[in-house]
C-alpha cells in the first residue's frame, strides 16, 4: 500500500518548544477531548496535540484531513480579532478550523465528538 502524500504547512521552529510545554501544561477541557482523539479512535484518523502551523500553534489537528481544532476558553473572549485573523490563515493552508469552548466540551462532549466525527467522515 502507498503511502499518502500531505501537503507540507510551514511552521517555525521556535514554536517547537512552546508546543511542548503546551503539551504538558493542557487545559482540563484539552485533556478531556484528548481522550477521545487519541490513538485514532474517531474513524482510525490521527490527531496530534499541540501542533505549530505558521505562527500559530493549535490544539488538535489531523494532517490527513487537514482539520484543526480549537478550544476556546475565557480567554479567547477578548481576542475576538484575532482569533478571526488567526482562522484566516490556517484556512488559507486548506485547514478546516472546528471550534469549540471549554463549556461545550464538559457539557456537551456527546454533541462536539458529533460535530468531529462528521467532518472526519466527510473529509475522509
């Protein structure tokens, strides 16, 4: 079986470390969609922590789709602006960006892994 060719999304490498650190510093909300996208559980599709892409480091994304996705908690109220800029260029790479607050994410687990199951079965 061949393997699949990605397209290549710049990143920069200063944003290596941070992306770790992330990592080992998550949200409650990260850690608690995290056990549902590990080990490809949704449609056998990997999803990385944490990811650099350009300037900007996301929470989740699957290369092979090139889906994004996001967890806004209290402090994305006041960046409205950017984030909107921020989702912009992500989408200019061909990244679909699925947001989601840290509400949905302990109120409404069932609806969001819904919502990611969709566009992973679309996508596909």
């Amino acid at each position: 079986m061949r393997k699949k060719k990605y397209d290549i999304i710049p990143y920069r490498p200063v944003l290596v470390e941070r992306a770790r650190r992330l990592r080992l510093n998550s949200t409650p909300a990260e850690i608690e969609l995290w056990k549902y996208l590990r080990k490809k559980q949704i449609h056998g599709v990997d999803f990385d922590r944490q990811k650099p892409i350009d300037w900007f480091i996301v929470d989740f994304y699957c290369k092979e789709l090139k889906i994004a996705i996001e967890i806004d908690g209290h402090s994305h109220n006041f960046k409205v602006e950017y984030d909107r800029k921020r989702q912009t260029v992500l989408e200019s790479f061909g990244i679909r960006v699925l947001r989601f607050s840290e509400k949905e994410v302990f109120k409404e687990l069932d609806n969001v892994l819904s919502e990611i199951e969709y566009w992973v079965s679309e996508l596909k």
